[in-house]
C-alpha cells in the first residue's frame, strides 16, 4: 500500500486503500482519519466526504483462458484503469491478483502471465476502497503535514521527517469476515513525483531497455521506473530527507535513473539471468550518485515544505 501524499487546497481527491485479501469487500467499508500520533481512542479528524466506496468493476471473462496468457478479453471495459490491480476469480473458487499494463476496448493486457487458467464467465472485480477528501479540510494550511510535523532537530540540523502525517484506520468485510485495514497520507503543498521516462534510464545507461525483465517490456520499463522512484524515497527517509522538499529536480532525476538499474539487474541475477557482478557495479554507481548529491551540501532543500528554495543541509558524517 503505497503511502498517499494529498495536494493542499486542490478539490476532487480521493483517500483509497487496496485490500491484500483475495476477496472483493462486501458491505459499506468505512474509515476515520487520525493524525499519525494518535491512537484509535484519540479524536479523528475530519477529512472525508461522503461515503465509502468499492471499486464499480466488476465484469466476467468473455472465453476460456489458460494458464501462462498476457491477456484477457473482458465482457465490458468500463471503468478498468490502467495501472490498476483486479481480482480473477474462477467458477471453482481459483483466484489471482492481475495487473492491468493496458487496456483496449475489451481487452486488457496484464503485467505478468496467468497463473491459472479460467473458464469463461470468471468474475474481473476491482477491490479498491475509497472515499472523497472533504474539499474545507484540505484548505485549511493548519492540517499541512509539514505544518504538524516541523520539529527542527539540533543535533543534526535538520528538520524530522519520515513519519506521516495522518493514519487512516479502514473497516471492511471480506469473504463474511470483518476485518481491519490501515494506511498512512500526508496533505502537503509539493508532492515528491517521478520525471523519469525509460528513455531516460536508457541514454544514461545504454542498453538498459534492452536488457529489462521479460514482464516489464510491454511498458518499456515504466513500472519499473515507478517503483525506482519509491526506492530512493525510502532511501531518502532513511537520511532523515523528505523528497517533496528537495527543489532540485534533476537531482530527483539522477538519483531514480540510477535506482532503476540497480533493481533491473537485481531482477535478472535473481532470475537467474545476469552476472553479480553486474548488480554489485549498478549499486556502487548509484551509492556514489547518492552520496554525493544528498550527503553533502550542494542540494536545496525546502525546510518547511511551503515551497522556497531553502538551503543545503549536510548530513552528519557518522550517517551511513
């Protein structure tokens, strides 16, 4: 579950929670906001609008289709969303996860193969859970994230960061049972987003498009990117940093092109295909890159998160 960040002041948005269960929820979920301190017996806040909701897929398979295809011909396309997760589930009760990589009119091409063949009218449900962001809430510079959270630390001279902001605590029901689900966003002026196109990696890194894991060459690699770009947030959390602060964009840019190589080759000497070798240089070129971009004082960093091109902050040399 991919941590939210909601943009200040901008109506329209949706908090949305996507249930590991290999059910679709039954029933009206429901979800109350907390602030990320505050435990269930606090006070929630009030953040939402409306009511919650399941995803409106929910479609059958147009034909049989076996085990090992990449794509499924659907009864009806409606409100099927690239990028998206569904449940598959067959008349006898087998059941999978599918990622839609791209959908033409009836048909929808998936991230990996099926890992079980379908007969036809097997059930193509979305599972999504979401609710409307109350439009006064997220006006309000008070409920800011950064706002809440600009502790500023003196022994390291830095702002804390990598707690979120608020906590969101989902009640649903799957297959009779209720059970309890939670996910974590942030209302901030700047969200942290990918530039990276494959093509990009590709010219830093040539060949890499070439050399890309059979299940993400459909997209040319652009999930693949996506997710690069999350591992190197995680990795900025780790040096106390926030990605939405740092202005400089093509400090973003570099550091993601690079990532995104190192989980390609991960990838493929899992797999079995690629040399160690190969994954050990990706990681020392991006360890390098890293260092010397976000370890040292060259990058702006927006200290309150409102948008000013800040200072360079330099990480204490003891952080690994």
């Amino acid at each position: 579950m991919r941590h939210a960040e909601l943009i200040f002041n901008v109506t329209g948005q949706t908090f949305f929670y996507d249930p590991p269960e290999l059910f679709r929820p039954s029933g009206t979920p429901t979800v109350q906001v907390f602030g990320s301190g505050s435990d269930d017996d606090g006070t929630a806040v009030s953040a939402t609008t409306g009511a919650c909701s399941v995803d409106s897929v929910n479609t059958t398979l147009n034909g049989a289709h076996s085990t090992g295809v990449t794509s499924l011909v659907l009864v009806s396309g409606s409100g099927v969303a690239k990028g998206r997760r569904y449940l598959l589930t067959d008349t006898d009760g087998e059941c999978e996860m599918v990622e839609v990589a791209s959908i033409i009119s009836l048909t929808a091409t998936l991230r990996h193969p099926l890992i079980n063949s379908y007969s036809t009218s097997s059930t193509f449900q979305g599972t999504r859970i979401s609710i409307g962001v109350d439009s006064a809430w997220m006006a309000a510079k008070s409920n800011l994230t950064d706002v809440l959270g600009s502790d500023w630390r003196e022994q390291d001279q830095s702002y804390a960061s990598g707690a979120a902001g608020y906590r969101l605590r989902w009640a649903y029901t799957v297959n009779s049972i209720a059970t309890i689900g939670v996910s974590y966003a942030d209302l901030v002026r700047y969200q942290a987003k990918n530039l990276v196109s494959p093509l990009d990696v590709d010219r830093l890194i040539p060949g890499w498009l070439d050399r890309l894991p059979p299940d993400y060459r459909n997209d040319q690699g652009a999930a693949l990117v996506e997710e690069a770009f999350h591992a190197v947030k995680m990795d900025a959390l780790t040096d106390a940093q926030l990605l939405r602060r740092i202005r400089d964009t093509q400090v973003l840019a570099e550091l993601v092109k690079y990532r995104a190589n190192v989980l390609a080759a991960q990838t493929g000497v899992m797999a079995g295909r690629a040399d160690p070798q190969a994954l050990a240089i990706a990681r020392d070129l991006y360890d390098q890159r890293y260092n010397s971009l976000l370890r040292e004082p060259k990058v702006a960093v927006d200290q309150t998160g409102g948008g000013s091109n800040g200072e360079a902050v330099r990480l204490p040399a003891w952080r690994r």
